[in-house]
C-alpha cells in the first residue's frame, strides 16, 4: 500500500461508511504519512483536538454517585 491508494480508499470506502463523529486513529505507517502542499501547522491541529475531544472521552468513576468526569 502506498499513501495514494490510502487516501483513495479513506475517499471512497471508509469516511461514506463511517459515523460523522467517529475518529480515526493511525499507527506511524510510512504510507499514512502525506506531504502536502498546505501543511497544518501542528498549533492549529493541537487546538482543533482539544475542542473537540472531550465529546468524546467520559469516564464514569464512581458508581454510588453516578459522577461523569469528561478528561
């Protein structure tokens, strides 16, 4: 597999058939690493993550009162 056969792939079979709030989680495969042209700087990537993380991430830690703690 190479990096354009990835990203065809995540076009055309993985993101129709994924949920709109799922995330997507990759190792350190050479073929998921991408160069192009208008890179993220990785301040904006960092600050788009926090604002949407903790949607994702609740905890329940203590079960008399039901306490959810978002981390």
């Amino acid at each position: 597999m190479d990096s354009r056969r990835l990203e065809e792939w995540f076009k055309s079979q993985l993101l129709p058939n994924i949920r709109e709030d799922s995330i997507i989680v990759l190792d350190n495969a050479s073929y998921h690493r991408v160069e192009y042209p208008e890179k993220v700087l990785k301040t904006e990537l960092i600050k788009t993550v926090d604002s949407v993380w903790s949607k994702f991430i609740t905890y329940e830690v203590d079960e008399t009162t039901k306490k959810k703690i978002i981390i």
